[in-house]
C-alpha cells in the first residue's frame, strides 16, 4: 500500500456536520451479498473504500427512515487495549411523534440484526454492517415518549451500534425496491 | 421511451439511490434515455439491454451479443482422418508393455 501526503483536501471547500435526513436500513438476516472489504489496496484512500453492493436475497429490500432534521449523527469510537484497537460505531438520530409505525419498528426491531447506510452532508455513505456483524438497537439516548411541556418535542429516539476491525466508505447502490431471483 | 431499449433486471422496477445520480426511480417511464444509457455503460447491474436497444442505441444486430471486447472469429478447422488401426482391448483388461 502506497502512503502519501495527506492534506487539507476538503472538495470545493465542502465540511458541513450532521447526516441526511433519512437513513436506509435493513434486516441483517436478508442480506444476500456484502460489499467486499479492501485485500489488497494499492493506496491509502482505497484502504477506506468498500466494492461493490449490497445485494438483498429475493423479495426482500432496504427501507428509508425519516428523522429530524439535526438530530441525527454517526459517531466513530475508537476502543480496546493497546495492540487490540477496533471502532464502535454509532448512529443517534430523533424521529418525530408516536405514530404506529415507528413503535411498531421499535418493537420488532429491538432486538433483531440490522445494518445502516448513512450518508453524511457531503454524500459520503457508510455502511454499519457486515458479513459477521449488525448493528443493533443500543437504547434511546434521549429517551421516547410525549415530552412535559406542550413545547417539548415529541417523538422517538433511537441508538444503533456496529463493531468492526475498520472503518469503510460504502460507494455502492441503494436499491428501495424488492430484491428478485433474475 | 427507455423501457423499450433496457429492462430492469435482480430488482423490482422502483427507487434506487446511485452514487453522483441522486435518487432513480425506475418504476417511471419518463427517464431520459440518455441517462439510463449512461447508467449501463457504466456498469449499473440492474440493467440489460433489449433487443431493440442493442439496434437502436447500438447499431448491432438483435442476435449480437454485447461484450467488452470482440472476440476473434473462431475458425473450424476441417476434420483431417487419420488411418489409425484402432486398438482392440485384450481380455482381461490388462495392458501390457
């Protein structure tokens, strides 16, 4: 692998914070094909970049999830001892108000295996979620429910995390619609 | 229209998000054809191209397959008859030197 220099290089001056409005997810256990990880990569950039897509098992499909605007972030954590370092990654966002179908999402999924695809303020995606591991539910950070005051907000938040060796930039396709066998 | 030139293939006609293209809805008709071309020459796999799309966009024949590069012609060589004695199998199966 090829290192080089690595300087400010921010393209046309873009570094806004925070994530998209919406984040895609999905049932882990649906995941037919996973981007593969870098072998064998010939410069540093590439030793961040995932190939290829994901790919969902017939009939099944990646969701999108609406959240509120600033409320969302993906947090990098680098843990373990010396000689064990690995990365937690965290993705925090605030849906708004109780409707059936976000505690119905919350119920089914709090305890099942998802993966992620999150994509910050410049487009840049990233995947949590791999062949050996999924992201799971981690709780709400900022807790669930009606609020106090009439100008409290009013909605769900939810914690997801994802352990893995390295962090990956995910470049494939998202495909909203059903996976099918041809 | 451009489902007349590709078809949707592995997934159901509907919402893909694509890196530098935002989000296609290929469940639509009105996609500009110039687009979706695009798409496919730069290898988009839930693409194919019809018969008509290969003429049109193309210029091959509908029987021609489409391939990054083109094969040489394979050349059948005529079959040349050797006057070889065929050996007949001894009767145990054994083979002798």
């Amino acid at each position: 692998m090829e290192f080089t220099d690595i300087n400010k290089n921010l393209h046309l001056g873009e570094n806004m914070g925070g994530i998209m409005q919406v984040v895609r997810f999905g049932f882990w256990a649906d995941v037919e094909t996973w981007p593969t990880k870098p072998s064998n990569p010939a410069t540093i950039e590439e030793n961040a970049v995932l190939t290829g897509d994901i790919v969902m098992k017939a009939g099944k499909r990646m969701f999108d999830m609406y959240i509120t605007d600033d409320t969302g972030e993906f947090q990098i954590e680098s843990v373990g001892e010396v000689d064990g370092k690995s990365y937690v990654l965290h993705l925090s966002l605030f849906h708004p108000g109780l409707q059936k179908k976000i505690l119905g999402f919350i119920n089914a999924i709090k305890n099942d295996n998802l993966f992620f695809i999150v994509s910050d303020a410049e487009g840049q995606k990233y995947l949590m979620g791999d062949e050996l591991r999924p992201a799971i539910f981690n709780g709400s950070p900022e807790g669930n429910g009606t609020g106090k005051a009439t100008s409290d907000r009013k909605g769900m938040s939810c914690e997801f995390i994802y352990k893995t060796n390295n962090v990956y930039v995910y470049d494939g396709n998202i495909p909203l619609t059903e996976a099918t066998s041809a | 229209m451009w489902k007349d030139y590709f078809k949707m293939i592995k997934l159901v006609p509907g919402r893909v998000v694509i890196s530098g293209h935002g989000t296609v809805d290929f469940s639509r008709d009105d996609i500009p054809v110039a687009l979706i071309k695009k798409l496919y020459e730069n290898d988009f796999p839930y693409l194919e191209l019809t018969p008509r799309g290969k003429e049109k966009l193309y210029g091959l024949k509908k029987d021609t397959p489409i391939s990054t590069y083109s094969k040489p012609p394979i050349q059948n060589k005529p079959v040349q008859k050797r006057n070889r004695k065929k050996r007949s199998p001894n009767k145990t199966g054994k083979q002798f030197r």
